[in-house]
C-alpha cells in the first residue's frame, strides 16, 4: 500500500490534541441559559423539555458560517438544461446505497462507476458530484478492504474538492477524515494521526472546537490513537473531548453521554474495568434521568455494563442486569435489542462453565441474526466466532472448526483477509488445531495470523499478543521451546505495559510460560510463576473459575514433579472433582486432571487406583478426543507406568506399542510440514516414549524382546534423515513451478546463512550480528516448513513399516543387528536388535548391553591408539580385544554361525571402526565377518527411486593457492568490506573458517589421475577437474546427477565455537543444546576444500559461497546429487560430525546422504596421503569390473590387511561405507 506522507510530526500531533482540548474558548450565554433549563427539566423530571432543549442545543453546535453555505450551494448548482441528469444522478446514487445496504459491494463498485462516468461526461471534472462520486468510489473500496484503490479515490477527490470549494471547507475535510480512517484501518497510526489532524485543526478554525463536526473528528483522532494501542494518548484525548461537551452541550446532553461511553469502551480496551464500569454507572443514571423510563439507550449500556461486570467475574450481577434487559426489551418489542444482551448472557454463561447454557443462547442469538441481520454481517461473523470458542472449550472440535471455518470464509468475502476479524478467525481455528494437536494443520494458520495482524494493527495490540501465545504454545508442543520462550516472553512484557501486570491476558501469558517451564524441567522457577497465578487467579475470579481450576492443576503437576506428592495429589484432586461439577464428566480439562492425579497415584504407590483412574482416563480421552489427542497419549503412557508397576509386563508393553505406533502416524503426518527446528524438536519431545519403551522391552522375556526393538527402529532409527532426504529430492525432481520457487528460495536462504556465518559482523549487521543470523536462521526454517508442507503429497509412510516386511527382505543366512540408544531412569544405556535368519527360520534376540558408559570410552580409546604411529603392538591387540568383548562378543553369542551382517549403529557407535575389532583367536571382525553398514533398517525395503546413470565426476589434488577461481576485483571489493567492518571496530572471524589454511596434496591428484586412467581403460564415461579447475562451482553447476562422484582432497570437522554458542544461546534462553543455535550449525563446521580456498579463506562470507573455496555439509544438501549411487570422499575426517542420538552423524556424510545419495564412502579419522591412494586404487579396480561398491571396498580391505605395508589398520579400517543400493531414499506413491 502506498501512503503519502504527512509532515506533521506525531509528538505535535499529540501534543496539539490536549493543547487545543484545554483552549476550547467560553461557553456563549445562549447555551449557558439552555444547560440550565435542562439542569431544571431534570430535577422536575420532564423528560419531553430535556429532549426538547437538548435538541435546541444541538442546532446550534450544527450551524455552519454563511461562506460554507454558499460556496457549497455554488459548487452543487446546475444549468436548467441539466436537471435529467442530477435527477439521474439521485437515482443512480439511491441504488448504490441500496446495494451497500445489503453488503453487495461488488455491485456497488460495478453501480457506482456508472454514478462516475456520468457525471465526469455530464458536468465535468469541475463539478462537486463529480468529486463527490470519487469520494464515494473510495469509501466503496474501503468497504472492500481494497486499500490501494481506495487511497488513491480518495486523494484525487481531495484535490478535486480543494479546488472547487477550498482546502478547509468542511467538505474537503470529511473526505480528509475517510482518508485518515482508511489508514487506521490499514495498521498506518501515523499517517491518520496526521491526517486527522488535519481535519481537526481545519474544521476548529472554521467551526469552532464545540461544533458537532470537529467533535466527531476529535472523537475519531482519539480512536485511533486506541487502535494504536496508545492508551494513555486515548484516554486523555476522550477525556479532553468529553469535557468539552459535557461544558457545552451539558451532563445530559445524548453527545456528552455517548463520548462517555466512548471513553469507556477506550477504559475497557486498555483493561481499566473499574474505570470502565465507573463512566458507564454515570452514563445510565444521567439517561435515565434524561429520557423515558425504558429505552433502548439505557438498555443498551445496561448491557455493556453487564459485559464489564462479566470481565470482572462478577458473574451474578452480570446474569441478572442481562436478565432484566432481555425481558424488558422483549417487553417493549425492541427484539435486536433482547438478542443483544443475550449475545452478552451466552458469554457470562461461557465465563461461568455453564457451556450448555451458552451454546443455547449463543446458537438462538445466531439464528436471530442469520435472519435479521443481513445488512451487518459482521455482528453475524463475530457471533460465529463467539459459538466457536464455546464449542472448542466444550471439547467439541468438529462443531467449533466447522463454525470457525464457516466464519472465516465469510469474513474473508465481506471484509478481505486483513480485517482484524478475519485475522481473529485464523488466529482462533489456528489455535484450536493446536489444542487438538493437528499442528501441521495450525502452524501455517497462526504465523500467518501473527504477522498479518502485527502488520494491521502494530505488534503491541491485544490480539498481536494473543496470536503471539498461541504461536508460542504450539512451539511449545512442537518441543521447539528454544522458539516458544521469547514469544511468551514479549506478549507478557507488552501486556504488562500497555494493559497492567493484573490483566487477564498478562496473566494467562504468565501461566503458559510457567508451563514452559515446566516442560523445560526447570521446576524450581516454574512453581514460583503458578503460585503468583493461582493467587491473581483467586483474587480476580474465585477458585471454581476455569482459570483458577487450570493454574491449580498445573501447580500439582509442579508439586508431583517436585516430589511434593501429597501436596500434589491435594491440588489435582480439588481440580478433577469441581472440574467435573463445574464442567461435566466428558470435558477434556476433566481428561486431563484425572491422568495427573493417576500419575501421583503411582508414586504413591496406590497402584491399583492408578490403574482404575489411568483406565478410565485413557477410554475417556479416545472417546472424546481421539487416539491422536496429546492427552490421550499421556493416558496411555501412563497407563503403561502402572502396569508395569504392578509387574504386568505383557500389558504394559502392548499398550507401549499402541501408544508407539499412533505416535508414528503422529510422526508421519507433523514431520513433512514443518521446518528442521520443529522437526528435531518432535523428535526430541516425544524420546523420552521411545526410552521408556526400550526400557520396558528389555525387561519382557523371549524373543519377543528382539522382535519389539527391531519394529520400534524401522519407526524411529534415522527419521529425520528420512524426512528431509525425501523432501528434498521431491523438490529436485518434481515440474510443480510452485515447489520448484521454494526450493530455490531454500537455497538462496541457506547461501546466505552460509555467508553470514562465514563472515562474521559486517557494517550491515554492526551491533546485531548475533540477531541477523538467528533471523535467518528463521528463514530458513519457515522455507523448509513451506517446501515440506507443498511436498506432503508424495511423502511415504513410516507407520506402515512393520517386522514382517523387514524380515521378508534378510535373505537366508545372514543377520540384521540394531543398535539402539536411549534412556532409563537417568542412565544412558544401549541395546541390539537382532534379526537372524537361518534356513529360512527366523529368529529375534535381544543383546542389552550392561554399561553403555564402558562401550563409549572403549570406542575413543580404540579409535585413540589406532591412530597413535607410536602405539605397541600388544597394546592395540589389547584394547581391540577389549572393544570386541564389550561390543560384538554379545552379539557373536547369538547370530552364531552367520557371517553377513546388516549392521546398524546408534550413537557413538557411529565412529567406530567395527571391522577392526579383533576377537580372541586375534582376527580382525573383516575377516570372520561381512558388514553391511546402514542408516536405518528401511534401506532394505524395496522401492521406485531410480539411480543415475551419468558420468563418472572426479575432483583431485585442487590447487588451495589458486588465484584464478576469484577474480582479484571481486577480491578487492571484498578487502574493503573487511575493512570498514574494522574501522567500525568490528572483530571479523579470525578463527573457525577463515582461518583454515590447507598444504598441498600431491598424492590426492596422483590419485585422482591413476582413477582417470582406469576410467578410461574401462570407457566408462568421466569428466575430471585437477588443481585450479578443481573447483567448488563445478559440482553446483552440475546440470545431470553423476553416477559416482569422487573427490580427493583435504577434509574438515571444526569443534562448536563455544563463545558463539553460549552468545546464541543468550537469545533464546533454555535452549536444548542438543540442537544447534543459530549460526552453529554442525553442517556449517563440516566440509571439503577446494581449489583457491587458501587465497580465499579470509574473505569467506564477503564473496560468492558457491565457488569460494569451501564446500559445507550444508551446501552439500543442494547439489544435484539425486540419485547417485556412489559418493567417495576421499579425505579427512569425512565421518566425523555431531552425534545425535537415534539419527546419526551431523556432517559430511549425512549431508550427502539426505542430498539424494545412495551410498557414501567417508572417512573416520586423518589418514596418510599414500595409503589413501593405495586404497582406492584397488578400489576402483574393483568397481570398474563390475564389482558393487560395498564389497569393492571390503575386498580392497582384506586385500591390504595382508599387505606388509598397508595391514596396519590405521590404513585399511579409515573408511567405511555407508547406504544400500536395495532402498537409497525415497518410495514415490
């Protein structure tokens, strides 16, 4: 939208309203005389000479000097000849109201132009209707919620009026004044305040400050300094505008009373209930003194007064003024007036808990107006909205989306899509997916709400806030608390300035941030938050209000996780029993207090009243909630708690299962539409399910054991992987031009977060460095979420893969080993599932491992002496010996004879080196051994995903001092960034990246040309890159996937700058460290070098990422890698990464993986130039021969395990290969 802007300043705005309220002039005597006789008419209580004298006193604040008069009847005036066509116009004109009337503002507009074109044709651009129909062409548009159109209707009726009138004729004003409304309604404050003054200071000078005109305009400025939440401004400028009419035009005057009822609807906006129900006790004493005993004024504001009642919790004075309004108004045949105040009853009923109450009343009030209202959709729309909350609080989701929807669509087709109601009406169905917990359905809903109405009406409004929470609560449930703390933390900070520390919202705000808390486990400053709460709660509404009932669970729940369990079991058991008389059996706050009252039964021992409670609770929950509800999953873990308590194994773990695999479809439907943040934060909320199961598991006896921790993998092992690999190779393969526009959007994002984070401070980011790269950081998510949610369609599905599929693909004599990692009681432990398939007879075991410690400290000193050129050889037979025995002894124990193994690490068994484990008869595991190295047991499962059929792509022995990748102009205009930045006194990145600094490797382009010569031997199609031409750009401008893709070079995994992370940290506090910050990203710590890199590596961030010298695991993910069935990384280190329990290593290798590659070959440790090259030459022999990938390498291995130079394993056991040609990524539905 484009505004013109005003010149006024907006501190003289406001300063100029007070001033010219307090220099309103004297009262003439006339009006003085008259105010008495009202005074008078009241005390006698002759209500016809008030209305009477009231009226005189009006006419005169409505007259209008002489000059206005003539000038306008000039303006207006036609030639005789043209009488048809004002007649014409008049009808025209008449019609257009009409259709306004019934809120057909197409047809309007489409009437109105006709309205125009006449009198452009007929009476010239000269003439005042033709103005007058632009100005209403305006007031069409803005009706419309079409902004543009009509800013630019309005401004050219204004300079069409200045000219045929003048600039402070009142007539040019009031079109000033559309205008100033038209931009508070558009979110542009300012711009109206300025505008408005304006009209203000105009009208004033030519009226007077008490004439009926400029009143209205100050009345308006005074709304939109309300609209702009600028509450202290309003209140002075309505009590400033109040007072000039109660001195003017008297106490009883219908102008005075109704500004009183505007300043205190402004009292009620800001949250000043007393003050609020203070004017509004005036306002019906003076009405009733000043006109007929029962009137639709006085119960009118009887009805708002009980609405302020109602805000208070004073619930029976509110139910019984509405009580009386509704039966007098009925009374008397004012119907509009009776369904009114029962809209306001159905509140109080809601307020009260009474839902069935409220829905009866609320479902007639809509009925009422369905069929009354037609010409004021919005009371219908807004009556929708009230029906949807009651319902949603009810617990029934399907009636409040349906009417919340049906809301929606009509809000969307009366007003447009960025009316605050509009925005309400997202924000509300949002926030029900939430509570429901489809929040793949209400994270798009609720930021796209947040930003629309921050945009509208300014972040600091009371509905900004309030989208804010809901977005914040749904972060909250996504586990994604790193985002959800701030948001709470905001909205609070601005409720409490703008509306007080005692306000409903602010207080509600506290609540859901205590919970945070407590999710967050930081029990100790939780507890502090609820009880102030429950204190405001009591104080303000009395403890059987739903409020206090909320607050008063939630603390028990503090108290249990506190081991305060008497206390607890107190709190929640006063909740449960008033929620149910309060609320009914059935409601889903009742749900919820029965299964934390179940869980404080179970620490207390009283197993048998858990079991019976959690029972109850669990058929309660899928009854009214569904088996994907949240509470229905916490009735079934808790369930399973009891069980297991009771030592009722076999139950425990079959409601686990159940509670296993709908978490799956859970999984399966949330994944796919969110961003990474959110996506790890799913994973990482709902572990603690996945330990407890495992925990419970390994407790059951038989093989059953096996068979339940090998179905919990295939749902659980490598999802994110999983998730994000298929979601971008949708994105590379698909023609949608609209999921083509967000991956490319994706890429850009991440280039710029990678040059960023490269850079370090910049001029542009002086002073928030640390802010812009958590901004991005956002943008990047919220495109991955967007590139998930338009990929969804093509997902496949993770809750369909069971056992029995898995087992029907591990052929005959061989065996599938799971290692799994999770939690108990605190511990960290690790198990094995084990499939073995002998003769066609399958069997599961089940290998739990007795100290997980033992096994981590092995693998770091096993990896330690292999790489140590000094260590004797009994010491690396002894600690090899040692791992064997703590890892694979166990396993040995049970697959027997079997000699192929799918082997599939977790944890820090991602980094070891397994073939090198040396069993007691002193043989390597390679050589008793062939291991199958894999991601997830679903890589076995057959699939339609095509691998490429391209060219062999090499990239050896880069040229790291190259000056030709980089022009020197570009190098130039790079050093003078830099140098900016340090005349500012920004410290540039001396470390991390920039200071990477890489020696030649002779024997990697030695390499990478024996490779050349095989591939030509072989004819199998190649295109290599040596030194300079060994560049980054050249896998970006890859237009084809290659078939195998190898690079010979320097490789690199940088430690976390903990410096950084603890300032990213800063911003967003309680951050699980398991997830990286902002700008330490471990696919940014991780990468490959590349020709030019050393002459380039200070300047990293301020040239172009994509042939800078260094490519990152981040940049990796947008390569045109999709489907590629080989990727060598023939450097250091390329193993390495950070470890993530359950998905693996954050590095090199995954990020090739989830890029669309189907095996990836990588290194575990630095290895020695010449025993690399040894390597894979052999290697490539092998697979030019036809031999696959997997059993190439393991040849080449054994191969140089019997060499006297290369059989030491720091050699032979540096690479491992990773992925399978059966599945490499994607199933295509």
């Amino acid at each position: 939208m484009m505004i013109k802007q005003i010149v006024t300043p907006f501190t003289i705005v406001l300063m100029s309203v007070l001033t010219a309220v307090q220099a309103a002039g004297e009262v003439p005597a006339k009006v003085l005389e008259l105010q008495g006789e009202v005074e008078l008419a009241v005390q006698q209580a002759d209500i016809v000479r008030v209305l009477t004298v009231n009226e005189e006193i009006s006419s005169l604040f409505a007259v209008e000097p002489d000059w206005i008069r003539e000038s306008f009847a000039i303006a207006i005036s036609v030639d005789p000849d043209q009488a048809e066509v004002l007649a014409a116009l008049e009808e025209m004109s008449a019609g257009v109201a009409g259709t306004l009337e019934v809120g057909d503002f197409e047809s309007a507009a489409a009437a109105q132009e006709g309205v125009l074109q006449l009198a452009q044709d007929m009476l010239g651009p000269g003439h005042w209707l033709t103005a007058a129909a632009i100005r209403d062409m305006g007031y069409i548009f803005r009706q419309m919620g079409i902004v543009e159109q009509a800013d630019a209707y309005f401004n050219e009726a204004i300079a069409l009026a200045s000219g045929i009138l003048s600039e402070e004729h009142p007539q040019t004003l009031e079109i000033y004044g559309l205008l100033a409304e038209l931009y508070a309604a558009a979110g542009a404050i300012d711009e109206a305040l300025s505008i408005s003054e304006i009209v203000v200071g105009g009208l004033a000078a030519t009226l007077g400050e008490a004439h009926e005109m400029t009143i209205n305009a100050r009345l308006n400025q005074a709304s939109f300094l309300e609209y702009g939440d600028l509450y202290e401004a309003a209140a002075e400028s309505f009590a400033g505008t109040c007072g000039v009419l109660e001195e003017n035009y008297g106490s009883w005057h219908p102008s005075t009373l109704e500004c009183l009822m505007m300043q205190a609807g402004q009292a009620i906006t800001a949250g000043n209930q007393e003050e609020a129900g203070a004017l509004y006790d005036l306002v019906i004493e003076r009405l009733g003194e000043s006109l007929p005993a029962i009137n639709v004024s006085v119960l009118d504001a009887l009805s708002v007064r009980a609405d302020i009642h109602r805000e208070a919790g004073e619930y029976q004075i509110a139910r019984d003024l509405l009580s009386g309004v509704i039966q007098t108004a009925s009374q008397i045949g004012e119907t509009d007036v009776s369904y009114a105040a029962k809209s306001y009853l159905g509140r109080v009923f809601n307020n009260e808990g009474e839902f069935e109450n409220a829905q009866k009343v609320t479902e007639e009030v809509l009925g009422y107006g369905q069929s009354n209202w037609q010409s004021r959709p919005m009371e219908i729309f807004n009556t929708m909205l009230e029906l949807g909350v009651i319902y949603q609080r009810q617990g029934k989701s399907s009636e409040a989306e349906a009417t919340y929807q049906e809301a929606l669509h009509g809000l969307m087709e009366v007003v447009g899509d960025q009316h605050p109601s509009t925005l309400v009406a997202l924000n509300n169905l949002g926030q029900l997916y939430e509570e429901i917990g489809f929040y793949d359905k209400a994270e798009p809903l609720l930021k796209l709400a947040l930003e629309s109405l921050e945009t509208t009406l300014g972040p600091e409004n009371q509905q900004s806030s309030r989208a804010r929470n809901n977005l914040a609560l749904l972060f909250e449930s996504q586990g994604n608390f790193r985002e959800a703390e701030p948001l709470y933390k905001r909205s609070m900070a601005i409720l409490s300035k703008t509306r007080g520390d005692e306000y409903t919202d602010t207080i509600a705000v506290r609540n859901n941030l205590a919970f945070l808390y407590m999710m967050m486990q930081d029990y100790d400053r939780s507890s502090e938050i609820f009880e102030r709460v429950q204190e405001q709660w009591m104080v303000l509404f009395g403890e059987r209000h739903l409020a206090t009932l909320k607050v008063t669970n939630n603390l028990g729940r503090i108290y249990h996780k506190l081991e305060r369990l008497s206390e607890a079991e107190q709190l929640i058991l006063q909740a449960v029993e008033v929620r149910r008389s309060v609320l009914g059996a059935e409601h889903p706050d009742v749900v919820r207090s029965m299964i934390d009252l179940g869980s404080v039964y179970i620490d207390q021992q009283r197993l048998p009243e858990a079991d019976t409670l959690l029972t109850q609770a669990l058929a309660l929950a899928e009854k009214v909630l569904g088996e994907q509800h949240p509470y229905t999953f916490e009735a079934l873990n808790n369930l399973a708690r009891a069980k297991e308590a009771q030592d009722q194994l076999q139950a425990a773990v079959e409601i686990r299962k159940t509670g296993f695999e709908r978490r799956s479809k859970f999984l399966d439907r949330m994944l796919w539409v969110t961003g990474e943040n959110a996506r790890e934060g799913y994973i990482r909320l709902h572990r603690t399910e996945f330990s407890q199961y495992m925990s419970l598991v390994t407790k059951l006896q038989g093989g059953d054991k096996g068979r339940f921790a090998i179905g919990a993998s295939l749902q659980r092992k490598g999802l994110l992987l999983k998730v994000t690999s298929e979601i971008q190779q949708i994105s590379k393969m698909s023609t949608d031009p609209g999921l083509k526009k967000v991956a490319a959007e994706l890429e850009s994002a991440r280039q710029e977060l990678a040059a960023m984070t490269l850079s370090g401070p910049t001029p542009e980011t002086q002073g928030r460095h640390v802010e812009a790269l958590y901004d991005l950081e956002q943008k990047v998510n919220e495109l991955q979420g967007e590139l998930g949610r338009a990929s969804v369609r093509y997902r496949s599905s993770i809750a369909q893969i069971g056992v029995d599929r898995l087992v029907d693909v591990v052929p005959e004599g061989s065996a599938l080993v799971d290692f799994l990692t999770y939690e108990e009681d605190g511990n960290a432990r690790v198990l094995a599932g084990i499939v073995v398939n002998e003769g066609g007879e399958v069997r599961y075991e089940l290998v739990q491992y007795p100290d997980r410690g033992k096994i981590e400290d092995a693998i770091i000193e096993y990896r330690t002496i292999i790489q140590d050129d000094q260590a004797d050889e009994d010491d690396l037979l002894e600690v090899g010996q040692i791992a064997y025995d703590l890892v694979w002894q166990p396993i040995n124990d049970l697959i027997g004879d079997t000699e192929y193994v799918y082997l599939i690490p977790d944890g820090t068994l991602n980094i070891l080196p397994f073939n090198a484990l040396i069993n007691p008869d002193e043989e390597y595991l390679l050589q008793t051994h062939d291991l199958h190295v894999l991601t997830s047991g679903r890589d076995l499962l057959p699939n339609e995903y095509r691998l490429a059929q391209g060219e062999y792509v090499i990239l050896a022995g880069p040229d790291y001092n190259s000056e030709e990748v980089v022009s020197q102009e570009v190098l130039n205009a790079a050093q003078g960034r830099r140098s900016a930045a340090l005349q500012l006194g920004i410290r540039g990145a001396g470390g991390g990246l920039r200071g990477l600094n890489f020696a030649p490797l002779p024997g990697a382009e030695e390499e990478g040309r024996i490779i050349t010569s095989q591939m030509q031997e072989s004819k199998a199609p190649n295109e290599v890159f040596f030194g300079s031409d060994a560049q980054e750009g050249v896998l970006a401008e890859m237009k084809e996937a290659p078939e195998i893709l190898h690079m010979a070079t320097h490789g690199f995994f940088l430690k976390a700058d903990d410096m950084l992370r603890k300032r990213l940290l800063k911003l967003q506090r309680g951050a699980d460290i398991h997830v990286p910050p902002p700008g330490d990203n471990p696919l940014l710590r991780a990468g490959l070098a590349f020709a030019g890199i050393n002459t380039n590596a200070q300047f990293l961030g301020d040239i172009d990422t994509v042939n800078d010298g260094v490519l990152t695991a981040l940049e990796v993910l947008d390569l045109n890698l999709s489907g590629t069935k080989l990727v060598v990384l023939s450097a250091c280190e390329t193993g390495l990464g950070e470890i993530h329990e359950g998905e693996g290593v954050y590095g090199l290798r995954r990020s090739f993986q989830e890029a669309g590659v189907a095996e990836v070959v990588s290194s575990l440790w630095e290895v020695s130039d010449a025993g690399t090259q040894a390597l894979m030459t052999s290697f490539y022999d092998r697979i030019l021969a036809g031999t696959p990938a997997r059993e190439a390498l393991r040849d080449t291995q054994l191969d140089l395990l019997d060499s006297p130079e290369w059989g030491y394993p720091y050699i032979w056991s540096a690479f491992m290969i990773v992925g399978s040609y059966e599945s490499s990524g994607i199933t295509v539905q």
